[in-house]
C-alpha cells in the first residue's frame, strides 16, 4: 500500500471539506426550496434529485476526509 505525504493529506482533506460543505448547502438550498414550493412542476425533482446530489457530494467528501 502506498504512503501518502502529509501535504497530499492536507490536499485530499480540503477538497472533502469542499465537497461536503458544497453539498451541504445543496441539500440546505433543496429542503428550503420544497417546503416553499416555489415552482409546483419541478417540486418532485427538487426533492428528490437535488437531495440526491447533495447526498452524493456529502459522503464523496467524507469519503476524501476519512480515506
């Protein structure tokens, strides 16, 4: 198994940060944006595929933070 360096640990870890926070206020911005339904035709793809996204984001940063 290969050794990583301190530096690229610090790399790898910003960018998890990056991706969940990113995909923290996705999921933030989807859970506001169904509650006040402001476009009742695009209420299905809010809820389901913005909180998708921002689910997949939050576990590829953790995944970036842990790995």
């Amino acid at each position: 198994m290969k050794q990583t360096t301190p530096d690229e640990n610090a790399i790898r870890q910003k960018r998890g940060f990056t991706f969940a926070a990113t995909g923290a206020v996705l999921g933030f911005v989807s859970c506001v944006l169904s509650q006040t339904n402001p476009v009742p035709e695009l209420y299905h793809i809010i809820l389901y595929g913005l909180t998708s996204i921002a689910i997949l984001l939050i576990f590829a940063g953790l995944y970036f933070i842990f790995e």
